[in-house]
C-alpha cells in the first residue's frame, strides 16, 4: 500500500486552514504487474548492448544479453516492491513471475530466464537498491569484458542500473 496526503476540511479547522489527512491507496497486484509490463516492453537496452560490447550482428551475443538485461530488470522492479509494498511484494513479485508469458512458459527460453532471474534475486538480496558494483561485475564476468576497461565498466553499469532501478520505481504505480 501507498500513502497519500490529501488536504481536507473540516468542521474543526480554523476558518480559511485545512489539515492534511493521510489516506491509504491500496493496489491490486493486476495493476502493478500490468504497469511493469508495460514498462519491460517499451525498455530498449541498446545503449546497454553497446556498453558490453554487443554488435548489431552478433546475434546469439545479443540474444544473451538481452535475457540478462531483462532478468535484471525484473529483479530490480522486485527490489523496487520491496520498498514501496513491504507487505504485498513477494505477492506481487510470485504473481508476476507466475503469468508473465516470458517466465511462465514451457520453453527452454523461459526456464534460462528464471536461473538467470534467480542468480538476480540473490546477487541484489544482501545490498538491495543501495549498492550495485556487485552485480555489475557479475555483467563483466558474464560477458568476458576486457580487463583493462574492468573497473571503468562496472562503474558505468552500475549507474546504468541506478537509473534503470529509479525508473522502475517511480514508474511502480
């Protein structure tokens, strides 16, 4: 549930004064799924697939990273639940892993997203959303990124991934 502050009168205000009234606004999981939904659909990781070295023709290299890139994603939105429904959120999250067409499917495509969704879930579990160098070089080790550029590109994607976390979670609702 998210709070709302909304002003309201009240026949014990002061003439011309309003209190502020906190109101609770529940969600129903159907929305902040199909909300998430839309967003992983309009995401484009080209300047991601560019970051770690991705060409227009390496298809299969491609293919690859964009299962990461939306494992990671999907990860990130169950941090951004988290925050914002402590309560609902593994709900909502097992809800979503169960319908969506990309993890609930039969096929061998679905079941590398869910190990890759899963190897996710674990790497953020112990920071969260405060830290994400650790999985940033778990992207380094996965693409075999040159060692000389390391450091540089694990700093790179993890504000790559700051910016994709906040745009999920201002986007939650």
């Amino acid at each position: 549930m998210r709070y709302s502050l909304r002003t309201s009168e009240s026949p014990l205000d002061l003439p011309g004064e309003t209190l502020r009234r906190v109101t609770v606004a529940s969600y129903e999981a159907e929305e902040i799924i199909q909300n998430f939904q839309a967003l992983l659909d309009t995401l484009d990781f080209k300047a991601e697939l560019v970051e770690v070295g991705v060409g227009r023709f390496q298809f299969r290299k491609r293919k690859k990273a964009l299962r990461e890139f939306t494992a990671l994603t999907i990860a990130l939105w169950g941090i951004a639940l988290h925050r914002s429904f402590p309560n609902n959120a593994q709900v909502f999250f097992e809800q979503f892993r169960a319908t969506a067409p990309l993890l609930a499917a039969q096929s061998v495509e679905a079941q590398r997203l869910n190990t890759r969704l899963n190897i996710y879930v674990d790497l953020l579990l112990a920071k969260k959303d405060t830290d994400f160098l650790p999985v940033a070089q778990y992207f380094a080790e996965v693409f075999a990124l040159r060692a000389n550029d390391t450091d540089r590109l694990r700093l790179k994607l993890s504000l790559r991934m700051r910016s994709l976390y906040k745009l999920i979670f201002n986007r939650l609702v």
